[in-house]
C-alpha cells in the first residue's frame, strides 16, 4: 500500500477482509462489504438503504443498523483487537495498515534488544488504540498540555518521542530534556535549577544564551526571569509553536526547595494561554510515574490540567500482533501462557520475545525459570531487589503484598512508590502483585517482617 494519505476504499477493504478472515475463517459477506463501503463514503443507513434499492436489493433501515451493522463493527472489534464503530472504523483500520506493514518475520540481525525507548522508525513499536491519535492531534493545540503517568518501563518515553517527531514535522521548534540528565548540583536552589533548563531550552532551540540580559533574581525573582526568558527570548523571537517535553519529572520530588515552584510555574505558563496569545504557542508534555512525592498544593500543580494520558499494559491481541512483528506465528495459547506470568507489561513482553526469536531459549524453559536469578529477567529483577534492600519499609510492604492472595492496603506513599516502580497495581486504596513473576521471586527473595 502507499502512504497513509493514499489510505482508500479498497485499501480499507482489503485490511478488514483479512483481519476477519484470520480472527474467523470467514470473510466478510456481501451485505456486509455494502455497509462498510456505505459507511466508508459517510453516507447514513439510510442513505445506504437508497443506493441498495438502485441495485434492486431492499433492506430496512433497522435490520442494516441493528442487525447487520451491529454485528459487523463487533466483528471488526474483534479482529483488529479494539473498540470499531461506525464513527472510529477508519482510523482503526488505517492503523491495522500499518501494524501489517511491519509485521514482515524479522531476521535476527533486526531484532531489537528491549534496552531504552523504542525507536521513532521501530517496526517493533506497539500503539495503544487511539492514544497516539489523541496526544499526535491535541500537540498542535495552542497552549496545548499532555501528561503522559505511567510505572516505569512502560513506554513513557518512547510515547513522548513521537510526540515530539509528530510535533516537528508539523513546524513545531522542539525541546526534549530528561530531567535525570541535569547533575545534582542544579538542584541545589531554584534559581541554579531554573537557569540551567532556561539555558538548556536556549541550546536546543539554537538560539543564544542571553540569561544575564533577562535575569535579575534580586529584583523580580527566579520564576518571573525564567518567564520573561521564555517569553520575550524564546517564545516572540522564534516564529513558530515550541514543543517542551520533559521526562521523568519525578525526579524534581527529591528537591522540596524546587519542585513545588517549579511546577506552579509550568501550571501558570499553561493558564496563560488563556490570556496572551504569545504563550498559545507553547505547548508542554510532562512525563511522570507519580504525582504524589510531597505535598504539592493541587491548585498550583500541572497534573490536573491538559491532556491526561495513562499507559496501560498490552492486550493479548497486541502481545500477539508484536510476537508476529518477531517472526512468531503464535496461536492465543502461547500468548496467554506468556501473559499468565508478565501479564501485558510491556518491557516484560518484548525481552520475551526478542529471546524467543533468537531461539536463545523455548518457551517452556523461559516461562519456568523466569522468576529465578537464571532467567531472562535475572538481571531486571536483581535492580529491583537492591533497590529494595535500601529501603527497607519499602521491602516490608512489597513482602506484604506478595505473600498474600488478598488485596492489601499500603500506607499511601509506599504505595505510589512501589507503584512507581512498576511492582505493583493499585485499585483505590488496595494493592496486588503486577504480575506473577514479581509475586514469586519478591515472596522468595525478600526477607520474612520480623
């Protein structure tokens, strides 16, 4: 197929026929491929129900809607792995074009060790739904702000980075600053902090740095010269949006002197593109795993504000769609046996199948040794460990939850922390295991409450 804009009715149709017939065995029927191409061109059921008695075929409105119709964007549902609708089908099916266009068995020399962000051109990239559309369209929004929460290793960063190519290709000047990047010694006091990002964003953006022409702390304070930088250097000397993104943004919690300005003045920067046109043209992506470090007055936090994006785990059908991307003509067997022990995490999933595709190891033999220090996730489930082992309250409410079948209630820090981390799932004030394999190996490696 050619590109995206070239996406057409029989394009379209190809995708769902196949899609059908892998799920069912069957293809698409007559009256069916009648409502999907009437729904295709935009026409009503009751347009549809005009054109078929042109061809002397006659149909009520009811039956072609809750019969026919029903039916088949249930069917499409099935097949494509998400929710279709009469409303959503295309998008759905353009992305199903595009899943099927790199899932080419891959050679081992293009396997991709899962280590960091997966890469903007990876064929080994999974999308979730609509979510790529919803962030790929709301960046270019004026004052636009998405907040991407998720634990760790669950493809914050590698979301954040299509964002960010998305944005680019657009016009946008972007800015993409991982805050763990920074030393220690820039969070030593606000303003250290506040002129190292200004001078950060001025080298990203090629533009000068020029701080001692708008900074006076002594006069106006930290905050407002960060402010008159962005706005007056940046944002009315550079004539397109900028795109600020900035990742792992938890780290500033460790910093009480810093973190609760500086996130009062990203939520300002955002509130003023209701008042100035010159900040319309910022637009923000802040990416984190929890909102909950210290006490951060929610009136001045740019957490509850924008866009709010949540990664959730792989479904089966996308482990099933990536185990093709590797080669592996997987039936829903292996995938629920694979899942039953990692669930649908996402980091947990690909080391899996990148070793599976190298034949490095069967099935069988990675599922029983992976919540051992012999296993594929040895060395993942050690750094976890020895992170534990240094905090030992934090040790103590893991073992909980661990060796109990039931839901346990943690203290609300030690919960967002482990949640954080990516250890466990949190429904309301309860906490279980994420998966089994974090289960067994913490219940065998972590010592007994004494």
């Amino acid at each position: 197929m050619g590109s995206e804009s070239d996406f057409d009715w029989e394009d379209a149709y190809k995708v769902a026929n196949a899609a059908v017939h892998s799920k069912t065995g069957q293809y698409l029927k007559d009256i069916e491929v009648m409502v999907l191409e009437g729904a295709w061109k935009g026409w009503t059921y009751e347009k549809i129900v005009e054109e078929a008695k042109k061809e002397k075929r006659f149909y009520s409105v009811d039956y072609l809607n809750k019969d026919v119709g029903n039916k088949l964007w249930k069917k499409l549902s099935d097949a494509l792995g998400e929710e279709v609708t009469k409303t959503n089908f295309k998008e759905a099916l353009r992305r199903a074009s595009r899943r099927d266009s790199q899932t080419t068995p891959a050679p081992a020399d293009v396997l991709e060790f899962p280590n960091g962000p997966v890469p903007v051109d990876s064929p080994f990239y999974v999308e979730r739904s609509d979510t790529e559309r919803r962030c790929y369209e709301e960046i270019l929004q004026p004052g636009a702000l998405i907040r991407i929460k998720a634990p760790k290793l669950m493809g914050k960063t590698s979301l954040l980075n299509r964002i960010i190519a998305h944005a680019g290709k657009h016009g946008c000047k972007t800015v993409s600053l991982n805050l763990r990047e920074a030393d220690k010694a820039k969070f030593s006091n606000l303003d250290i902090f506040l002129r190292w990002f200004s001078a950060y964003a001025s080298l990203e953006l090629k533009r000068p740095n020029q701080l001692e022409d708008y900074w006076s702390q002594a006069t106006i304070g930290s905050m407002l010269s960060c402010k008159t930088y962005f706005q007056y250097h940046l944002l009315q000397e550079i004539d397109s949006p900028i795109v600020l993104g900035l990742d792992e943004v938890d780290c500033v919690f460790q910093y009480p002197d810093i973190f609760n300005d500086f996130f009062a003045m990203l939520r300002t920067w955002h509130e003023e593109a209701q008042n100035q046109d010159i900040w319309k043209n910022l637009r923000m992506v802040v990416v984190h795993s929890t909102e909950d470090y210290g006490k951060l007055d929610i009136r001045q936090s740019p957490f509850n504000v924008g866009l709010p994006v949540e990664l959730k785990e792989f479904t089966g059908e996308q482990v099933r769609d990536l185990a093709r991307r590797h080669g592996l003509d997987w039936t829903d067997v292996p995938v629920q046996q694979l899942m039953k022990v990692v669930g649908g995490h996402p980091y947990l999933v690909r080391l899996a199948l990148y070793h599976l595709a190298r034949r490095d190891v069967t099935l069988e033999a990675l599922l029983r040794d992976a919540p051992t220090d012999a296993g594929i996730y040895g060395d993942h489930l050690r750094r976890h460990l020895q992170t534990l082992q240094q905090h030992p309250r934090l040790a103590a409410a893991l073992k909980q939850v661990v060796s109990l079948t039931e839901p346990v209630k943690l203290d609300t820090m030690q919960g967002y922390q482990l949640d954080s981390m990516g250890l466990i799932h949190r429904q309301g004030d309860d906490s279980t295991p994420r998966c089994e394999l974090y289960r067994h190996y913490f219940r065998n490696h972590l010592p007994d409450e004494t």
